[in-house]
C-alpha cells in the first residue's frame, strides 16, 4: 500500500495559511527600498559624479572610469549601511535563470585585519571563472575566458546580504554570451530607427524608448506533494497522470476568489517586490486550477526584464516560506491549461508620446498609423524568427494546444483598427487630402479629432495582437526570458522603420508632400502585410491551412522553427542593425538545439525510470491479487461457475498485462532511439531526432500509463494523482 502518497496527501490537505504581517509603512514607502536608484545615487555620490552616471544612463554617454571608482563607494556606503557584506554581478545567461559569483567586501588592510573594499574596477568589469554556460562552441576551453561587464542603465539592487549588479557576460572576443547584450543593442537600434521616424511627426523627440508589460502565469504547488512526483521535481512537469474528474471545465477558477495560502504568498511576494523597486499591480486566479498571474506596472523593457528575472526567482524563494513550490514551467498538467507570459510591447517617446496610441490631431493618428502598420510589417516579414524566438522544447506543449496562441504567428488588430486600415488602403491619394481637409467624417483617418480604439475588443487566440495602444506578444513562454522575444521584436521594428523611412524619404526627394508621402508607404505597406493580419479563431483547423496559403511559417518541429535564425534575411537584420554577428547566431543555435535535446533526454529517463519502477511494479502487484481472486474463486467454485464470477478479473487481467507489456517494450525502444540520437555529432540533427523519434515516445508511453492509473487499486498507486496536485492548496 502506498502509505507514503496517503501521507503527503493528508499533511499538505491540513496546511494552513502563513501569516504574513503587514508592514508599517505604505508601499510608497518602502518602494525600492532596496534598489540603489536615483534617489540613493543622489543621496551617495558626490554631485559631478551623480550628473556624470545620469548622462550615462539617460543619453548612453561613455561610461568615464574616472567616475566608477566613486560609484563604487558610494553604492558600497549605502550597501553597508543595509548590512550588505557581498557583492556579485548578476547576469542573464543562456539557460532560463540568472547567475551570481558572491565575493565579500573584505581585504586585507596590510596590518594583519580585513577591511572593506569595493573598487571601481570590481563594478565595471569581472571575469567570472565559469567555463560551463552553455555558449555553443564560442568559447572553447582554450579561451574560456568571459566577463561580466556593468549595465548603468539597470540599477543596483540588494538582496539579502549581497549588493547585485546587472551586468552582460561577453566572451574574450566579444560575442555575447547572454541575453542582456545584444537586448541592449536591438533596444538602441530601434531607439535610433524610430527616432529618424519620429521626426516626421515631432521636432523635439530626443529619444524613443521600448516599454515592456509583462504578465507572469505561474502554478503553485503543495510542496510534499510536489516532492513525491519525481517528474515535477526534475522536469518540471508531470510526465504521467490521468485527467482529474473535474478539472477547469466549470471556469470557477479564473479571477475567482484566491485561495488563503496562496494569498498569504502573493501578499509576501508583493512586499518583497516592491522593495526591489518593481511596480506589481495585479494578481488573480488563472484558469487552471492551481494557476495564478502576477502582472506589474510597464516599464522600460530592459528594467522590465531584469525585474521578470528577479520577481521569478523572488517566486521560487517565497512560495518556499508557504511550503509550495513554484511551477513556471508552460505545460505542467496535461489537460488543463499551460502558462504563458504575455509581452505588452509598445515604444514611448521622452516627451511622453505612446507611439502606438491614437492621437487628437491628424499628425498625431498618422503617426499612430505609422508606427502600427510598421510594426505588422517587420511581424509579417519575420513571423518565422519571431516564433523561434519564443520557441522551446517547454513552450512546445502550449503552442498550438487549445487554449494558447497557435505554432502560426499572426497578428488580431480588432473591428476598428481594421477598418480604419482598410479604409487607408483603398482610398486614393486625392480621396485622403479631401478627407483631411473635412471633419467630422466616420473615418476621416487621418483627420479625425480624436480615434478612440477600443481596448476591449479582445482576442484571446491571437499570438500577437493589438490592444489600444501596444502590442501583446502572448506567445512568450512562461519560463522564458522575455529578452529572447523582444530582441527578435525590436530588431525586426528596427529594420522595418529603417526601410520605411527609406521609402518615405525616395518620394520626398522626388517631389512628393511629406504626409502623402508617408500614407503613399503606408498604403502599399498594409497591402503587402495583409496576410499576418487575422482577426479569427486562431485555434481553428481552418486557420491552419488558410496561413499555409498566405505564406505564413507554419512549421510546427522546436528543432526545425530555430532555423529561422540562420536564414539569410534573419542574418542580414541581425548584422545590420548591430545586434548579432553571424557567428553569435550559430552559436546560439547550438545552444538551442542543445538544450532541446538535453530536456527531451531527461524528461525519457525519467520517464523511463518511473515507469519501470513506479507503474509496472504497482501494477503487476494488483494483477497479483486478481489472479488469487481468480483462482481463489476457482476453489470454491470449481464446477465453472467461477468463470462467470471472474469475468470481469480475467478482462482486467489481460488489460493490465498489455498495459505494462506495451510500456516495457516501449520504454526498451525509447532506450535504444536515444542511444542511436546520442551517436548523432550535429546538435541540430540530433535534436531532430529527438523531435521525431523520442518526444513522441513520451506521449504513447504516458497514455498506458494513465490507463493504468484508472485500473490500478487507489490504495497501491505511489504518486499523487491529478485531482490531490491541482486541488489541494
Ligand atoms: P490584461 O491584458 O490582462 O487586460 P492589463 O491591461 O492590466 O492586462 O495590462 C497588462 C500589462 O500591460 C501591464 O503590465 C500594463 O502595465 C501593460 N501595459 C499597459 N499599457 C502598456 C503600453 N502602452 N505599453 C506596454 N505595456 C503596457
Ligand atoms: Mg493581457
């Protein structure tokens, strides 16, 4: 009998709440109380070096190592007074997480004591002695050098007893080595491109910036439950499991009451985030039972990123304090929903101007028209890379199940948008100047006083769609670095405005008036994007064919979607626009398909394992006892009677026996396809084959498996099931 499973069951149902306190003090108050942020910078740095790093962080300007030295200091001050004794840089590189070296401030003073240092040196540049992050062949171990190098743009922050600081990890040779450097570099190229195009339209921008609003979905669960499913422990999810009689069908989680220990965690999340300055606002109820969201305020995407990463290691530490564990991972139940993290992108101007909201005057709408239609451009012209940005052998599960963004990106505008689009396209030029010079006129685009778009028309089944006044990239994986999709997405925007501006400038050059010139572009621009632009169920059959007709990237194989990055066109843009070389992409292709790999790999032993020493054991004992049943019933009814009385045994016998026999031989030829996978030198075409040959393999394995969770005596079965991980909080 399965003791163990009765036990966690019985311990996590009788969990009660953690108090946690309210603080004294507003969070106004004690917002940011841990971030080294303007205010501290102020308070710290003497004046000239206090006007010396604002220029650095607002206008890019060279970091002077004159004045790191001082920063240092001050930033050590404040640190210590917070009872801070290390410090580390912390960075971004390409697994999942982040990563942090500890040193502590002491040296010696010369007299035999110690003494606190922090030099200017140590913050602007480390080498951290770390051979093994993954770096696809860039940095072989002859040169396994790398460092770490100081982004003023990010403040400082403390956790616990360590001043962190944000930093991009290159090789020796330069290339990146993490997702921070070249998210820096795609956020100047589209500062710089949408910039050019701005001028257009304003005389006073000095700088566009790329704002992020992320929305983090994440599961919770009872942690000695947790601990007794071995898959969730090393995958991340559950690799077995049979459906739960009730799952999400009665929609009676979403946005309904929070349950109390999950409260007490959210609550305690919240205080802690908010002292590492990061502007939480919402949380709710997902769909799936055990599924919640955490969403904060928007900012500018590179601080909005690094406040993703630490708000999900802020998630793993204190769902801990409330004995839960934290799932992040896009498809941990079969069945009910996957977790997402849905990118609202938009570009902002210094002056204040939302560059996608719809404005009061005409330039303001043309502007408004301008900056969406490019952006549909640079989705359509790219859909391909954008989804192998957001592609992974975890997100895989979710792409293209029923209730997440399709494997297809395209693009929901909303009945308004549309028309004002297909009103754009099919007047002529004359027809537009005449409407400009009316008022009043339905869509008189671009005159209308004041287009109101509706942010209510929503569209749930859309990878990428319009919402008011941003875009909301909802493919982006739960467990993902957001950085991953906003680069592909900010270099794309970045190339785009650069030709558009080309475009506009070519007509001007010959004569043409500035707006007619810009709604000339426009109009041959929405045409040439129409086939991205779907505003229909794009979890539908039809949608599928009707995409592969418009020419969209319908490729559905993680291993095959990273070749996106290495097509000609993704090389081009990546190069112009100086975010990465060619030899960067490949690097990280490799890393890609290595990962892919390594995950579909661990996921079949464990699988393996758990079959063969968990499932067929539990269940061969169970058919144990029917066939004493059986022949116990024989016994006493030898005259034949025994067979009617059996009946049903016999066919659980024989059900259970090609149960576990198919298991057994199946789990004997996963061994042998990952062995001939192994054999494979290329990462690519081994990943591939683990794609075609041993993913699968998982999925037919896992069905016997769950059949037999129906069969198998409640009493015996060793792992909790569904209905106890998703209900118990
Ligand atoms: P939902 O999409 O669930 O309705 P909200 O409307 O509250 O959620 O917004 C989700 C996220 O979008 C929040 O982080 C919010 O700050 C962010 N957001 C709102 N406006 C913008 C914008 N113009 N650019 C980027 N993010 C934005
Ligand atoms: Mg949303």
């Amino acid at each position: 009998m399965s003791k163990l499973r009765f036990r966690v069951v019985e311990r996590a149902f009788k969990k009660k709440a953690v108090e946690v306190p309210t603080p004294a003090a507003r969070p106004s108050e004690y917002y940011a109380m841990y971030v080294f942020n303007r205010e501290k910078m102020f308070k710290y740095l003497p004046s000239k070096v206090y006007e010396k790093l604002i220029d650095v962080i607002d206008n890019g300007a060279t970091l002077d190592r004159n004045i790191a030295n001082d920063v240092a200091k001050g930033m050590k001050n404040w640190a210590m007074e917070m009872g801070v004794t290390h410090y580390t840089h912390w960075f971004h590189p390409l697994t999942e997480g982040t990563a942090e070296k500890h040193d502590a401030f002491v040296e010696h003073d010369g007299k035999g004591g110690v003494l606190e240092e922090f030099s200017g040196k140590l913050l602007v540049q480390q080498e951290p002695d770390a051979s093994s992050f993954p770096n696809g062949g860039i940095r072989n171990t002859f040169e396994a050098r790398g460092y770490t190098a100081w982004d003023p743009s990010s403040p400082a922050f403390i956790i616990d007893d360590t001043l962190c600081i944000p930093t991009i990890f290159i090789s020796y040779t330069g290339e990146s080595l993490d997702y921070k450097a070249p998210l820096l570099k795609s956020l100047h190229a589209v500062n710089t491109a949408a910039l050019d195009v701005c001028r257009y339209f304003y005389s006073d921008v000095k700088k566009v910036f790329t704002n992020l609003g992320w929305e983090q979905e994440y599961f919770l669960i009872d942690e000695d439950l947790y601990a007794a499913r071995p898959d969730l422990l090393l995958t991340g999810r559950t690799l077995m499991g049979h459906d739960s009689a009730k799952n999400q069908q009665l929609e009676d989680h979403y946005f309904g009451a929070i349950p109390m220990r999950v409260a007490s965690f959210m609550k305690d999340l919240e205080i802690e985030a908010l002292k590492l300055g990061i502007p939480v606002k919402t949380r709710h109820n997902e769909v799936a039972p055990n599924q919640f969201e955490l969403a904060p305020i928007f900012e500018e995407c590179n601080l909005a990123i690094d406040h993703n990463m630490l708000v999900m290691s802020l998630m793993r530490k204190i769902s801990r304090r409330h004995g839960f564990r934290l799932l992040l991972h896009e498809k941990p139940f079969k069945g009910v929903n996957g977790s997402g993290k849905h990118n609202n992108w938009s570009l902002g101007t210094d002056t204040g101007v939302l560059l996608m909201a719809p404005g009061k005057t005409q330039e303001e709408n043309l502007r408004f028209i301008t900056f969406v239609v490019n952006s549909l451009m640079a989705v359509y012209r790219h859909n391909g890379l954008l989804k192998a940005s957001i592609s992974s052998a975890t997100n895989a599960h979710r792409l293209g199940a029923n209730e997440a963004p399709p494997a297809i990106i395209s693009s929901f505008l909303g009945k308004q948008l549309s028309q004002v689009l297909d009103y754009i396209e099919s007047s002529d030029k004359d027809e537009l100047v005449n409407v400009a010079a009316k008022t009043g006129l339905k869509l008189d685009i671009p005159h209308i006083p004041e287009l109101m778009i509706d942010n209510t028309d929503r569209n749930r089944t859309s990878p990428f769609a319009f919402t008011g006044n941003r875009f909301e990239f909802r493919a982006v994986g739960s467990e993902a670095n957001c950085a991953s999709a906003m680069i592909a997405l900010n270099t794309a925007v970045a190339e785009q405005l650069i030709f558009f501006k080309k475009d506009v400038d070519m007509l001007i050059a010959k004569g043409e008036p500035k707006i007619s010139a810009i709604l000339d572009v426009i109009r041959k621009y929405i045409k040439i994007c129409k086939p991205i632009h779907f505003d229909g169920n794009g979890y539908s059959d039809e949608w599928k064919e009707e995409a592969a007709r418009r020419g969209l990237d319908c490729e559905t194989s993680v291993p095959l979607i990273f070749d996106n990055y290495l097509k000609p066109e993704s090389v081009a843009m990546f190069e112009t626009a100086g975010v990465m070389t060619k030899k960067e992409l490949q690097a990280r292709n490799e890393v890609k398909w290595e990962t892919y790999t390594k995950k579909i790999q661990i996921e079949s032993r464990v699988l393996g394992d758990l079959a063969m020493n968990h499932i067929v054991p539990v269940a061969t004992q169970y058919q144990t006892d029917l066939i004493n049943n059986v022949s116990q019933l024989k016994n006493l009814y030898p005259d034949g009677k025994w067979q009617k009385l059996s009946a049903k045994n016999l066919e659980l016998i024989e059900e259970i026996a090609e149960h576990t026999a198919y298991i057994k031989e199946h789990v004997d030829s996963m061994v042998e396809s990952r062995k001939a996978a192994n054999r494979i030198d290329h990462e690519r075409e081994k990943a591939i084959a683990y794609h075609d040959n041993i993913a699968p393999m998982l999925d037919e394995i896992r069905y016997h498996i769950d059949k037999l969770e129906l069969i198998v005596d409640n009493e015996m079965w060793t792992l909790p099931k569904y209905r106890e991980l998703l209900f118990i909080r």
